[in-house]
C-alpha cells in the first residue's frame, strides 16, 4: 500500500468510549509515518464530559512510497 492509497481510503476505524462513537480520521505525520487520529468528546453516565484524543501509527508505514 501506498501512503496516498492509505490517505485516501474510505476505511476509518471509530472507537467507542462510554457508548459513544469517535472516529478516527487518516492523517500523515511530521515523520512521515501516517495512521489515525483520534479526537471527540464524550459524555459518561455521571454527566462529566470528556475530551478524547489518540494517534494509531500504521508499524512499517514510514518506509511506504
């Protein structure tokens, strides 16, 4: 797979926290790696509100064309 090929795909995992969906959006990093950042907010039963955010680095992805 290409770097462009992954950027491009409609494929874009989401993450559930508290039974709510996040999702997670392609990205390209500073590095050159790509994968997935992850960034939302949620609510838990109690009523506190929480800010999401993580990356997903695609192993080996640096290296792709």
């Amino acid at each position: 797979m290409s770097k462009h090929e992954f950027l491009t795909s409609t494929l874009t995992p989401n993450v559930e926290v508290a039974g709510q969906s996040v999702d997670a959006k392609p990205m390209q990093y500073s590095t050159g790696s790509v994968g997935y950042n992850l960034n939302g907010k949620v609510t838990l039963p109690n009523g506190v509100r929480l800010q999401i955010s993580g990356n997903a680095i695609v192993i080996g992805s640096k290296t792709w064309a």
